[in-house]
C-alpha cells in the first residue's frame, strides 16, 4: 500500500517524530529573520529573467512568501500580477464574491455598495487569517498574491508568518495540539446572512489539513464574532497558544507596507493588515489574486 508507506514517513504525520525532525532541523536552518531578506527586486513582473524567477522560487521554498519590488510602479494593469503568478503555476483563480469578472479583487476603500460592510473594503483593521477560511473544503485558497498600485497616506502593513511556523512552534509546545487542530470540526464558521437570506452556509473544517501532494495547509481566523471552535479543552488551549504566538515579537513575523509595483506573492500564509488613512489624492489600492493552487514546486 504505497499510500500508507507515504503517510507514515511523512514531517506532518504526528506518528513519524523522525521524519518531522528532519524537516524541522532543515526548515529552521538559515531561517530569514529579516523582511529584507524576502524582498526581491525585480524589472518586469510579467515576464521574469530565469534569475529573477529562481530567487523568488528559492525564497517561496523556505518561507512559503517572497516580496518582489517591480518596475511597473503606480500602472493599474491587472495583467502585471496575473501574468507573474501565472509564471509560477498559479492560474486557477477563486471568482469569490467580492472579485471582479476576471476573478482579481480590487482593494479599496467603498462607501458604497454592499462591500461597504466588509472590513477589506474599508480602512480598517484586519486580525490574523489565511483567506477563504470560509471557502468550502474543495475550494481552498492555496495561493494568494497581493499586488500594490498605491500605498495609503499612512498605515496598511501587513504582518506575515510562514503557517508551516506556527506549525513547529505548535507542535513543539505540544504535539497534542496539532491532533486538536487537526479534528474535522474543529473550526465553524457562522453562515453569512443577510437581509434574512443565507449567502453562504456555515463552514466547519480543520485548521490543519494535509493537501494530497503532502503539503501543509493551514485554515484560520483570529476574529472571535461568533466562531465556534469544537468545546475540547485541547483546543481552547492550542488556539490560545498560537494567539500568543502572533500577538509575541517571534523573529518570524515580518512586517511590510507594500509599494506601488510591490507584491506578495505566498502560499497563503498567515497575515493580517493594520488600519490606515487615506486623503483625496492618496487611494490605497491594491489586487488580491487568490488561488486553488499553491505555487508550483514549492
Ligand atoms: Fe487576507
């Protein structure tokens, strides 16, 4: 059974400490402490040199994210991040709601509309998560890339930690935790009503799961309106544990203010946005592509 084989020499299986300390020795070796260490400059997103390609490659391998600072500025051409996430195999977008025709969300501030009741169409903060938590299972956001046209007046960083970090730091503290985080229903997420009618049913899940090709994904939200985490007191510990890990200064947190032409580009890895302040002539705006797919060979 070659599959079971697989599973059981595998760092995520909580049945193989060798094969975690192995991975573990060697994620941690040379871990970057440093943003700059993920910012890769760059001259054309759309069409990467072979050198450029593999320094931002490199980088996704050991922390899942990479920043890459383009030439094309303040240009407003959602072609410039489609055609770079295109080239490291990311093409199947999420059309969620909030996307535009073609599946790229524009992030902006509306007063407007019904975005206007959802907190990444506003200045306001945004806690801890991965994106598409809420996604059914099947449609899981893999990969997500944030492309910077303009920055706000002041405000709009986000901080970014490496899932498969918390992960260790998790599990290290107490392998109990992952089995906890692991449960199928560990996480519900409320459905989404409005208006009386339910645009989106409740959405239970792990917020540790193994992806087919063995890879880590990870599923979460620190906001607590109406979050139903499974009543196991395992849980309410593990949860509390990973707050404290995001709310500590761990060198592995990076913080960031995209720029126009900057970008992020990450296999959904853990963030969130600090408010910000805009004036008539300084718009924040950036595009979030998200995808099915992690990055390919990552
Ligand atoms: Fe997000």
């Amino acid at each position: 059974m070659p599959a079971r084989k697989y599973e059981l020499s595998h760092p995520f299986s909580l049945n193989d400490d060798t094969a975690y300390q192995a991975w573990r020795e060697c994620k941690l070796e040379d871990y970057p402490e440093r943003v700059e260490d993920l910012i890769v400059e760059i001259n054309d997103p759309r069409r990467l040199t072979k050198a450029e390609f593999k320094t931002i490659h490199e980088r996704c391998r050991k922390t899942n994210m990479a920043i890459y600072a383009g030439s094309t500025g303040s240009d407003p051409d959602k072609a410039i991040p489609r055609l770079f996430g295109e080239q490291f195999g990311l093409n199947e977008l999420d059309c969620n709601m909030g996307a535009d025709g073609d599946g790229i969300t524009t992030l902006q501030v509306v007063d407007s509309e019904w975005r206007g009741s959802y907190i990444p169409y506003t200045n306001r903060p945004i806690h801890w998560h991965t994106d598409g938590y809420y996604n059914r299972p099947e449609q899981q956001i893999r990969g997500l890339l944030l492309h910077c046209v303009a920055p706000a007046v002041k405000g709009g960083e986000n901080t970014l930690l490496d899932h498969e970090m918390a992960y260790i730091h998790l599990r290290d503290a107490n392998p109990d935790y992952i089995r906890a985080l692991m449960m199928a229903e560990v996480m519900t997420i409320p459905p989404n009503v409005e208006d009386g009618i339910e645009l989106r049913p409740a959405r239970s899940g792990p917020v540790f799961s193994l992806l087919p090709d063995g890879n880590l994904h990870m599923r979460y939200t620190a906001r607590t309106r109406s979050i139903e985490w499974h009543p196991d007191p395992l849980v309410r510990e593990a949860v509390g544990a990973l707050t404290a890990l995001l709310a500590s200064d761990s060198p592995y947190i990076y913080r960031a203010t995209l720029q126009p032409g900057q970008g992020l580009i990450s296999n959904n890895v853990l963030h969130d946005r600090t408010g910000f302040d805009e004036d008539g002539e300084h718009r924040r705006q950036l595009y979030r592509l998200r995808y099915y797919q992690r990055m390919a060979g990552t």
